[in-house]
C-alpha cells in the first residue's frame, strides 16, 4: 500500500556526516525510483510532483529528499560542498534503498547522479538525466562570471551569484573543493542504460554540455533526446510527460 504523498511531513536521515536529511518515501514496488533535485531546488518542485502522481498510480517506490542547506533539510549555505552534498546522497542510497535503484538527476542532480554511479558501483540499475549539469561548478558556474564577478571573487574570496531569491555566496573554498569531484575528466564505468532530456534553448546548462556527459558513460545504450523549443527548467506539460514516460521506461513499468 502507499502510504505517503510528496506533500506529507518529511521523515529525517540521521547521517552519519551529521547532516538531518529531510526526505520522503512513497512506498511500492518494485525498484526504488531516487530522486536527486538540482542546485537550490526541494522536494516542492513540479517534477517531482509529477513522478509522485504517478508513482501512485502506479504503484512505484519513489524516494526524494532535499541536500544539505536546501529545503526541509536546511543549513547555513556557506557550510555547503559538492562533496557534502554527494555524502547526503551516499547516505540516502545506503540508508533508505535496498537494492539496486533508477535513479534521476535534474541539473546539478545530474552531477550527483553521476558521482552516485561512480562510488557505489552496481547500486544504479538504470539512469535518467534532465538537462545534468555534471562538474557544475567548475565547468558551468565559474567560466561563467562576468569580469566583476571574477573580481568579486578574487578580492572578497565570495561571490554572490544573482538569480534567486537572494543571492548565493558561492566562496573560492566552495569552487576549490568541487574540483575534487569532477567526473568528466575520466570515462563513468556503467552498464546500465542512461537517457537524457535536455532542452536545446538551455540558457544555464547547453545542451552540449549534455551530450558530453552521455560520451563519458561506457555503456553501449545511452540516448539523449532534444527538446527544441525547451529551456533549461523542462517543467511544461509536454516536458513533464517526457520525463515520465522516461522513468517509466528505465523502470519497466
């Protein structure tokens, strides 16, 4: 029986990082579909809304839960690193999945996604990407800054990256450690099969820069499917059945 909805009180992952990891489990069958949100982004998010509808209509086990200093989980955003971020996703896989799992990246998603399928070889049956932003940080975010954002950076060692709610202290700390977690600089051993949504009008992410990623991967059944007219949000209707239909291709069902 199912017994929880994406909008229910979150449960919490003691981990053992020390990080109180908010989370939601809507069980079924069948293998665990995990979720793995992007930059700044939570459990709220209409696509997660949409897997979790079908999820019960369905009768799929689907599991999602918001990182370190994002959401339910909160924290002090300065105390956030891409490696702590992919602890909590180790803690989520290890703790709360039995099993091999499908597991779905959105946007820096992708990246953990990607460092997931690396570290615990095997625990990834099938994998799905929309618009994944792999190695963010240090080859999306950082070539990106303006000329005053660059100097911003070398002369407070913060930059405050606009386009939120408020703005986002990304330090020289936060970029140095990323470099520790690139995964495009080697092949990503997998077996499994990936699929890509990735909109061709992605202004954050290039579409390119997803086909890159479907290169690194060693596994022979790896597709990517362009959406001409999408952004880098994919979070129209017609995006949303894409990934759904997406997920239930890479879970059987």
């Amino acid at each position: 029986m199912l017994t929880s909805s994406y909008r229910d009180t979150p449960s919490f992952l003691e981990s053992s990082g020390g990080d109180r990891i908010a989370y939601r489990h809507r069980r079924g069958d069948g293998p665990t579909i995990l979720w793995l949100g992007g930059f700044l982004s939570d459990m709220n998010g209409s696509k997660i809304a949409a897997i979790s509808s079908v999820a019960a209509a369905r009768g799929w086990d689907f599991l999602c839960f918001d990182y370190f200093a994002h959401g339910e989980t909160g924290g002090v955003f300065e105390e956030a690193r891409v490696g702590r971020w992919r602890d909590n996703v180790l803690a989520v896989a290890d703790s709360l999945t039995e099993g091999p799992v499908v597991a779905v990246g959105s946007s820096m998603g992708g990246h953990m996604l990607s460092l997931l399928i690396r570290e615990r070889p095997g625990k990834v049956q099938a994998a799905g990407f929309i618009a994944p932003a792999a190695d963010f940080a240090t080859k999306l975010m950082l070539p990106s800054l303006s000329p005053e954002g660059q100097r911003q950076l070398e002369t407070t060692g913060v930059y405050m990256m606009p386009g939120y709610e408020r703005p986002v202290p990304l330090s020289q700390a936060f970029f140095d450690e990323a470099t520790g977690h690139e995964v495009l600089n080697a092949p990503i051993a997998f077996d499994g099969p990936v699929r890509i949504l990735h909109g061709m009008k992605d202004d954050i992410v290039p579409w390119q820069h997803g086909v890159r990623l479907l290169e690194a991967f060693s596994t022979p059944d790896a597709q990517i499917q362009l959406i001409k007219d999408g952004d880098h949000r994919l979070s129209r209707d017609q995006d949303l059945a894409l990934l759904v239909q997406m997920v239930a291709e890479l879970h059987g069902n």
